[in-house]
C-alpha cells in the first residue's frame, strides 16, 4: 500500500499492474524464511520417519563427500 501511494504521488496514476507485481514479489521474498520454518515444524511433527531418513541420507552424503579410504565406506553404510 505504501508503494502504491508514493507511485500515485509521483504518477497520478490510481492503480498500476507494476506496483501490484513488485509489491507481490516483496511479499513472496519476505515471507519464504517464515514458510520455511513452518514446513520444517510440520515435517518434523507429522513426518517423522521421512525426516529422520532425510537427516541419515544427508549426514551419509557429507561423510561420503570427506571419505578418502573407499575401502571403510561399505562398513559405514551398514551401520547407517
């Protein structure tokens, strides 16, 4: 709303698709670290098992990705 009276201001213009398009985007850029939390809570909450298996394959690529003896990789699979 703010943006659209300073364009009104310095335009004349009641209404404009470009002000309603940005301020859109600002919207949708500011709140997706919000949506984010919110998603984590409820996969965490209602998705337990999908999470934890997503957290185990996560931690397996990290430690696959520091590996240098390919020979104990096998062993390390097995436990996970």
């Amino acid at each position: 709303m703010v943006l659209q009276r300073i364009v009104q201001a310095l335009t004349g213009s009641t209404r404009s698709a470009v002000v309603t398009v940005i301020s859109t985007l600002l919207i949708t850029v500011l709140f997706q670290p919000l949506r984010h939390r919110i998603q984590n809570a409820i996969d965490r909450r209602f998705y337990r098992r999908k999470y934890n298996a997503q957290q185990v394959l996560e931690s397996f690529a990290a430690q696959l990705r520091n590996e240098t003896d390919l020979k104990t990789l096998p062993h390390d699979k097995r436990r996970v």
